[in-house]
C-alpha cells in the first residue's frame, strides 16, 4: 500500500493493519508513532480494536430506512405537480411552495429541486 489508508477498506485490511499496529507495539513503539507512519487516525485505529473485540470488524451495508426519505406517494405528487404546474411556476422553490398551498405535498424546495425522477415536461396542444 502506498500513501495514506483509504477511507474505507475490506475487514481483511483491516486485521492485516491491526496485526502490524500490534507486532509494531510489541516491538516498543507507540500506537502515536505507528500511525504517524501509516498515516492513520489513532480513533480510527481504537473503533477498529473495539469492534474486533466484539467480533463486528467488517462494514454494514450501507442504507437502512432513513426517516427522510421521500415516500412513493410524495414523489408521485412531485411528478404530477411538475407535470401540471412546471410549465407554469418555471421555479423549483413555486412548485413546493404550490404543492403546499393545493395540498398535494409538503416538501422543501431543495427536494424539489432534485427530485424523485427526472420529470418529463408535458407538451402543449
């Protein structure tokens, strides 16, 4: 490995890079000066001591159930709102500002702004 540990590796590395802390500690250097060497954070250095000494090492997959996710009937209603009023409001901060006062959605207008999809404009006849 060359330069600094990346921000996020494999639990092999990780007990590779415990076993040297280890070897290197026993030899009679500091955990200080071993990671300055490995260009390491020490408090990442103990997360992964204690997570080893519980037997949980290897990342959780990301995700989980955000609270602030969007639900499928909030990005229904984004669609629909840009579908009917985009042509109209021109503006991401108009249309949640619209979906507020028609009652069809209450989300911030940073979240309209990026939206669920990627809207298609509706064509005027």
């Amino acid at each position: 490995m060359n330069g600094p540990i990346p921000a996020r590796v494999d639990e092999a590395v990780k007990r590779a890079l415990l076993a040297l802390i280890a070897d290197a500690m026993t030899a009679g250097w500091s955990l200080a000066r071993v990671c300055g060497v490995l260009e390491l954070d020490r408090r990442r250095v103990w997360r992964w001591q204690g997570r080893d000494a519980a037997g949980d090492l290897a990342d959780r997959p990301p995700g989980g159930h955000p609270i602030h996710g969007l639900l499928a009937w909030e990005e229904t209603a984004i669609v629909a709102l840009y579908n009917v009023w985009g042509p109209v409001d021109l503006s991401h901060r108009k249309l949640a500002h619209r979906g507020s006062y028609n009652e069809l959605v209450w989300v911030s207008p940073s979240t309209v702004d990026r939206g669920p999809v990627t809207p298609r404009p509706v064509t005027q006849k």
